[in-house]
C-alpha cells in the first residue's frame, strides 16, 4: 500500500491519498482542500499516477477534516464513507465555520453514505484497510490502519507527542485514552503512524515518549 500526504487550510490538515500499486485503485482520506488551486494539486497528483479513486473517508466530520468533500464527490462521483456517530457534526459545519470565525457559514451538511465501524474492512486492490474506532476526540472518530503498509492514519486522535483535543462538541478525554491505548498502541510498535495534523511518528515512539500516554 502506498500513501501521499498533503496539507491544506488555515488548520494545516493533512490530506492523504492511499493506492494499491497494482489495481491503482485508491482511497482520499479526509479532504480539506479550500481552493481551486489545492484541489487541481490533488486531482494532478491522481491523474498523473493513474489512480483510480474508490473512497471518500472521512476520520470524523470536524469541518477543517471535510473542507474538500464536495470537490471529491463531484469530480469521482464518491459517496462519504465515515461514522454515522459524527454525523451531528457533518449537520452543523455553517455553525463550526461560525465558532472558528470562518467565513464560510453556507457550508452545506456533510452525510455519510456509508457507516464505517470498528473492525470493518475495504479493499483497495487486493490490499486491506481496516477501520478502527477511536472515540474521543469526537464520538465517530476513526483510524484507517494498513496492515501491508505497515501505517495507521489517525485522524485528530494521536499526532506525534501529543492527543487530540476534546473540549469541541462530543468529546471525552478519558474516552479518548482508551482508544488510544487499547486500540492504537497495541498496533506492532514498527507501524507508522501518519496524524491528522503535524509529523508522522510512529507507535512505538508514542509509547515511549508521549507525555499524555
């Protein structure tokens, strides 16, 4: 499995496309692309590699993670995989565009196509992502994990010496710890880890070194 990271928004959100080399067929995780110009850098990258684009995921439905849906969806005719537990906040990104002082209130709701739940699995060619729940952060958070690839995308849940934030709507700290310690780091301790903001890290390093761990 093969994964290309890029950065968008005022927020810094990491965008990630991920392909099985073989079928070409890929995956664009959470989408913040805000402009014309960010959205041609991202259908360029899949053009030229010949990507054939099979999901829209979304880790959670915060509005700097689904900046880029509608762009998404009207260029590759993709329906929105993600957990219906964050669809309250899909309902309200106008609102979320208002409490960020965002410019942005006509934002229309983001609703999910597909309910994705801890323990499912897509396929991308003849490659596995499995999808795993990690409440806290926001209560439909999800990590996208590739055992062939060996990483795990994890949303705003763990970034690299730090957590996820839980003072938005529906989150819970010691929730959020559970995930994370149950769910995440007992992933093999060599899979990178690729966060929804910041650096990559890896499991490992988090166990060790994270000071909120």
């Amino acid at each position: 499995m093969k994964i290309q990271k890029f950065t968008y928004n005022m927020f810094g959100v990491n965008t990630y496309v991920i392909w099985n080399e073989a079928s070409k067929e890929a995956a664009i995780i959470d989408p913040g692309m805000i402009s014309r110009d960010d959205s041609s850098e991202l259908e360029n990258f899949i053009q030229s590699n010949s990507l054939k684009p099979k999901f829209l995921i979304n880790t959670h439905l915060h509005i700097d993670h689904t900046f880029g849906n509608e762009a998404v969806m009207a260029t590759y005719s993709l329906p929105v995989h993600a957990s219906c537990d964050d669809e309250f906040l899909g309902a309200t990104r106008s609102r979320q565009a208002e409490l960020f002082g965002i410019g942005m209130s006509s934002l229309p709701p983001v609703t999910v196509d597909h309910n994705l739940k801890n323990g499912d699995r897509l396929k991308l060619g003849n490659e596995t992502i499995e999808i795993i729940a990690v409440p806290g952060h926001s209560p439909g958070s999800i990590a996208i994990y590739s055992p062939d690839g060996g990483f795990v995308i994890t949303g705003d849940a763990l970034f690299q010496g730090s957590i996820g934030r839980t003072d938005l709507p529906g989150g819970n700290h010691s929730q959020l710890i559970k995930s994370i310690t149950e769910r995440l780091l007992s992933l093999p301790s060599d899979t990178v880890v690729y966060p929804g903001h910041g650096p990559s890290t890896s499991i490992g390093y988090e166990k060790r070194m994270n000071p909120f761990l």
